[in-house]
C-alpha cells in the first residue's frame, strides 16, 4: 500500500520530477533469496514507472550486477536513460556500453582500481559525476559532501589521460541531457 502511494505520490508530481531513482537491487544486505525477489519485483515496478512516465531511471545495484543488468534489458531499457549509481564491475561495462546506459562516479575512484577500470574504458560521453554524499568522507571532513565531484572529475582525468576540464564540462552536459534540465553551460 505504501509503494501504490509513493507511485501515486509520483505520477501526480511528474512535472516537478527529473527521473525515477534511485531503484534497483542490494544483494549486500538482502541475502535471502525470498527477499531477493522481492526487490526484484519492486525494481521492476520503478522500470515500468519510469517508462510510462517518459523519465529517466537511476539503478541502485549492490553485489547484484548480474541480475540487476539482465532485469533491466528484460524489461526492454536497451538505449533508455538509465543511469547506474556508483558502477564499478569491469566485467559488465561491456553490456552497459551496448546498452548505451550512464554510469557515476564518485569519490570511491580514490581507492578502488575497479573503479579506475572502468572510468578510463567508460566513454566520457556516457559518464556523470557523484558523490553520495554524506557518505565517501574524505581527509578532514565529517561528512562527505557535494563538493567531491571535484576529486571524482580529476581522477576520471587521470584515467583517461585527458585533462580535467574535458572531464568536468562533458560530464555536466551529460547530467544536464540526461535529466532534461533547464540549464545553459
């Protein structure tokens, strides 16, 4: 009853929404296959949602990779703007690139060489910044914050052998196309 409201809640509110997300499935915590399906079927709720709704869709996938890419091309996503949070599985990125999807980036590329990976393979065109703030906390800091896209840009940079500027303009028109903003840069 409660996600019925929350789906009501959106569509009555579309005009004030830029994308459906973040979705998707946690294998981390949920370990119980019952569970697991269960997410599965909430998951694919937030997918026909962001179809009827003509919105963009930001996919939350922990130790769930595998499932959570095969869920989203059943569900035919193939080319639709679907955006994977914080997507580090060198293995898979060949689908996502097929697939034409977005992945962020964010302040985990400091210490994950996974991650590294994937932002050099990753084309620019199809990267967007991120930080999942308050969380990546970083060298005197409390929480982490907003700002960090910065060292998210600049190890992107270093991935790619290009420079910062590059990273930081491409991947603001990306964020801007992808959720259709109103902005100039």
């Amino acid at each position: 009853e409660e996600i019925l409201n929350v789906i009501n809640k959106i569509e009555n509110n579309k005009k004030n929404i830029v994308g459906i997300g973040e979705v998707g499935l946690d294998f981390h915590y949920i370990t119980e296959p019952a569970w697991q399906e269960k997410q599965k079927e909430l998951f694919i709720k937030f997918i026909k949602l962001s179809k009827k709704l003509n919105l963009p869709l930001v996919v939350h996938c922990r130790d769930a990779h595998i499932k959570t890419i095969e869920t989203l091309e059943q569900e035919q996503m193939q080319g639709k703007k679907v955006l994977l949070h914080m997507f580090n599985n060198k293995k898979l990125l060949d689908k996502v690139i097929e697939n034409n999807w977005f992945i962020s980036i964010g302040p985990g590329i400091l210490k994950s060489k996974d991650t590294r990976k994937v932002a050099r393979d990753m084309p620019l065109k199809n990267i967007m910044l991120e930080t999942d703030s308050p969380w990546f906390v970083q060298e005197n800091q409390k929480f982490g914050t907003p700002l960090n896209i910065k060292i998210a840009a600049e190890k992107i940079a270093e991935a790619k052998k290009i420079t910062f500027e590059e990273v930081w303009k491409q991947t603001a028109l990306n964020a801007i196309d992808f959720f259709n903003l109103p902005i100039k840069i």
